[in-house]
C-alpha cells in the first residue's frame, strides 16, 4: 500500500476546517469524520493531525 504525502498546508488547512466546523456537530470526532472524506484522507489521520496541532 502506497502512503499519500499531504503538504504541511493541507494538514493546516484541514485542522483549520475542524476547528472551524467542531460548533456544527456533536463532537470533535463527527467533525473529523465529516471532514476526512472531503480533502481525501481517513478520519483517524485528521485525527491525528488534528492532536499534533494542539
């Protein structure tokens, strides 16, 4: 299985937009999860990208 290379200002841009998006949905990981599937990664690596911001 390949890994795919997302630039630091994906990553960026992605925990923006869950950041961004947490007050529309009931918990962090209903974010992550609507999120994920939109800029092409699982939700548990936005995830954890998601936790490195922090």
């Amino acid at each position: 299985m390949t890994k795919l290379k997302y630039t630091p200002e994906i990553r960026e841009r992605a925990v923006q937009l869950v950041i961004e998006s947490e007050k529309d949905y009931p918990s962090n990981w209903a974010a992550v999860s609507a999120i994920a599937p939109k800029i092409g990664c699982t939700p548990e690596t936005l995830r954890v990208w998601y936790q490195k911001y922090l």
